[in-house]
C-alpha cells in the first residue's frame, strides 16, 4: 500500500533540478508530437518539459480523480499547472500514485523520472535502446506499445516499488 499521495509525489519531482538530456534525446526521436501543452509552461533555463507534463499528470489525478475528469476539465493543463487555481480544490483522492504511474500513456514520463532521480545510468542507458526499438515499430499499436514499454521498464527495475522507495527518501 502506497503511503505518499499523487500530491505528495508531484511535490517531491518538482523540486528534482536534475538535467535530463537522454529523455530530451527520446523525445526529440520518439516523443509525442503533438498537443504538447507542456512545451508552453515556464521552464527554468535547462529543465525538461517532461517535468512539467509528469508533475501535472500526478496533480490532475489528486485532484480530478481521473482522466476522464480531466478531460471534462474547461481550464487547460498548462493553466493548472502554473497557476494556484489546484489550491482552491478539494481532493478526490482515490487514485493511488502506483495506479498513476502504471497508466502514464508515453514512454518519455517515465523515463523523465528515472533519469531526474539519478537511478541507473547503465541501466537507463540499456532500457532506453530497447524502448526505442519498440517504439519505432509502427505495426504495433499504442497500448500494445505502452504494455511493452512497461514489461522493459520491470525487466530494468524501474518498477513502481523501487521508484517510490526512491521517492520517499527525498
């Protein structure tokens, strides 16, 4: 059972600085292309964007419960996150940090948050060579692809046990 909130985790990567530049090489290759609301929030010079888009993904579930409810949300993602309007919300915490992170639906938030927290580079290095190859693979379709994402990212231990073991020692 988790004991850190979607909250308390966004808190915890938002105050990561570290630079990321093998998940800026992903997505620069294999990252989403388009509606990239992320790319318009206030960055601090060097940071990735992925910061931004993970950070957010983890708030919006602490607070809409949902994707769904996201989706049905009139503010845009970017005014969430760079404004105080979440503080005025009550959360519908019933999503746990473990189900978040086991739904994120590309391959570059997760590798954001292996990369900011400095867990393996050898490792990373290894994970992102095979990503890569299943991600460029276009008869694969994308849930296929995430599932795939996903088996790799176990096979290298960036399974969610050891990212919020991780976590809790910030």
């Amino acid at each position: 059972m988790t004991n850190l909130t979607c909250k308390e985790i966004a808190d915890k990567l938002n105050k990561l600085e570290t630079k990321t530049p093998k998940t800026e090489e992903f997505e620069k290759d294999c990252g989403q292309k388009n509606n990239r609301w992320w790319d318009k929030c206030d960055k601090k010079d060097g940071v990735s964007t992925q910061k931004y888009h993970v950070i957010t993904h983890f708030i919006c579930r602490y607070y809409n419960g949902s994707k769904f409810n996201c989706s049905k949300c009139p503010r845009k993602c970017e005014e969430c996150y760079s404004s105080d309007i979440l503080l005025n919300l009550k959360p519908k915490n019933n999503i746990t940090p473990e189900n978040v992170y086991m739904n994120m639906k590309r391959p570059e938030m997760y590798l954001w948050i292996i990369e900011s927290m400095e867990l393996s580079n050898e490792k990373l290095d290894k994970c992102i060579d095979e990503i890569k190859k299943v991600w460029s693979n276009s008869s694969i379709q994308h849930n296929s692809k995430m599932k795939d994402v996903r088996n790799i990212l176990n096979k290298y231990e960036f399974n969610w046990i050891n990212i919020e073991s991780q976590l809790k020692k910030l």
